[in-house]
C-alpha cells in the first residue's frame, strides 16, 4: 500500500496538484463527461449544474440505529426540510411509506446493510502466569458485515439517481464492502445510474488525509462515480486532488451550527462537491434555519460566519 508506507528508497515527494482543476470537457462535473446521457442527466440532478454543487440531506441512520434522535417520526422532522434539498439520501422503506412520489428532488437510495449497531460480545479464556480467566470484547467490526440491500430492478422503480454503498476500506470485510460496490456499478451502470461509494470508518481506521487518500481512490479507480468521505481539518485538499471523481462530505456528529458552516464551506474551498448532511442538521435547535445556512454557503457563497447569521435572522423569525 504506497500511500500508507512508503519504502526508503522512494524519496519522491508526492505531487497532488491541488492549484490545477480537473478537467471535465463539455461537462459541468468531474471526471463526469465521457458518462452516457442517461448517467449524466441523474448526476444534474444530483448536483445543481450552475455551481457543480449539492447540498444533500441524509437521513438513512434508521437502518442500522434505528429511531435515531430527529428521525424518531421522519414525516414529522424530515419532511418539512425536503424542499431545501437537491437530493435526499434514504432507505427504500422510508421511501416507500412517507416521501411523496410527488418531489422533485434527486435520490440517493442506501443499497447495503444487513448488520446493526447492536454488536455481540466475543468470549474467550485467556491466562496470565498459571491463571486462567474469561476476557470479552464487542465483535469486531461487526458493522463492516454488509451485503448489498436491493436489487438493480427495485433501485429502477424507485427512480433512483444514485445507489449509496457502505465502503469499509482496511476493516475485517473490506472485500465483501468493495465486492457490493463493484457489483452495484456493473448493474447500475447497464441503466444510467450512479454509485456513490460511502467511506465508512471503524474502530481501527484514523480519520486523516492519508486514510481518505486510500479509501477514496480506490472507490473511485473501482468505478464508483461520487464518492463521500470525511473532512479532515488538514491535507483535505490533497483527497479531492487526487480522486478523480466528486467527493461531497459526511456531516458527521453533531457540531455547534457554526462550526458545521465551517466545516461546510472549507471542504467546499478545497475541492468538495458538496456535503450529505444528517445530524448537523435534523438535530440542530432549528433544522430548517440550518438547512437554509447549509445552501446558503455551498451554493450562494456565504462565509460561516454569514451562513451563522442567516441561521440566527431565520431562528429568530420562527
């Protein structure tokens, strides 16, 4: 693996060039122009073609957390934040039984699962000296046991634009999470459809530049069309350089408002597409004011700190 261990007789430095755009000739997004009409056509409405950008609203937790806070009623808490949305990333279920067929927005439909946050004990006996004893400890990385969650026909009726596809890069099951993606870009690909490949960190994983670096590339060099990652506060921009295909970020555990607009708007300086929010924004005191600040910074080019103010006039407003 280059990127994780680099051997001494290589003393090349790396070069990201992150001061030179990727070009994407006759396209709007990267590393999207050679795609057939079809493929293009869902990936605008994904991302809005005037900016390249998306704001995504993700609220698909329940399929491994279940009633997760702020998704206790999705027609309650989600719902009214929909028309704020390009694209709203959810579970067939959820799909199915209460967004309208009606919206307009784009799809990014989950397409693995198949494990739970509800991780089993392992037992086994151990020995210090001559003493025998019991030790346990959480299964590991159970989460990382996904399989693929719908068929290439069910993404169809549900006019998906996207399949979203849990990708657990260095854990226990990173092949089978790497073999569900590629199998979903050999179908979706036959129909125009999109695969984003879903960074997911475990419990052995950093969350740095190099680890992103790694994950991302290889999703995208496997054929994975948009990309979702992380923000790391340093070297993001060496990821986006370097992966051939748009990445937008995962919001991540809730921030305070202004430190989720921050993080907003740096990755979107260094090189993101876009962000695919949940909890930053279900969860905040006021998600459809954060919703708004949200857009307001990915696609009206508002700093943090106007993005803050826009959240606070619209709060206070309600």
């Amino acid at each position: 693996m280059a990127d994780i261990q680099t051997s001494a007789s290589d003393k090349k430095e790396k070069e990201y060039f992150t001061d030179i755009p990727q070009e994407a000739p006759g396209f709007f997004l990267k590393g999207s122009h050679q795609y057939d009409w079809g493929l293009k056509n869902r990936l605008s409405k994904v991302f809005n073609p005037k900016d390249g950008r998306t704001v995504m609203l993700a609220f698909d937790h329940g399929y491994f957390q279940g009633p997760t806070t702020g998704l206790e009623r999705v027609d309650q808490t989600i719902l009214p934040l929909e028309p704020y949305a390009d694209c709203l990333m959810l579970t067939r279920g959820i799909q199915r039984s209460v967004i309208p067929a009606s919206t307009t927005k784009a799809i990014a439909l989950r397409a693995s699962g198949g494990t739970s946050m509800v991780s089993p004990m392992e037992e086994w006996e151990g020995e210090v000296g001559d003493k025998k004893f019991k030790l346990q400890r959480p299964g590991f990385e159970p989460l990382s046991n996904e399989s693929t969650a719908l068929n290439i026909e069910e993404a169809i009726r549900l006019n998906a634009s996207i399949l979203a596809v849990q990708v657990f890069v260095g854990s226990a099951y990173e092949r089978q999470s790497l073999k569900n993606m590629t199998d979903l870009v050999d179908a979706a690909s036959r129909y125009g459809i999109g695969v984003m490949g879903v960074v997911a960190v475990g419990r052995a994983m950093a969350r740095n530049a190099q680890y992103f670096r790694l994950a991302t590339r290889i999703m995208a060099e496997l054929g994975a069309n948009v990309v979702k990652c992380y923000y790391t506060e340093e070297g993001f921009e060496t990821i986006t350089s370097c992966c051939p295909v748009p990445i937008v970020i995962a919001g991540g555990k809730k921030l305070p408002e202004l430190d989720a607009l921050k993080m907003s708007y740096n990755a979107i300086q260094q090189g993101a597409n876009g962000v695919d929010m949940g909890r930053n924004i279900f969860q905040s005191d006021d998600p459809i004011a954060m919703m708004q600040a949200v857009r307001g910074v990915v696609h009206e080019g508002l700093t943090p700190e106007q993005g803050f103010q826009k959240y606070q006039d619209l709060k206070g407003k309600r």
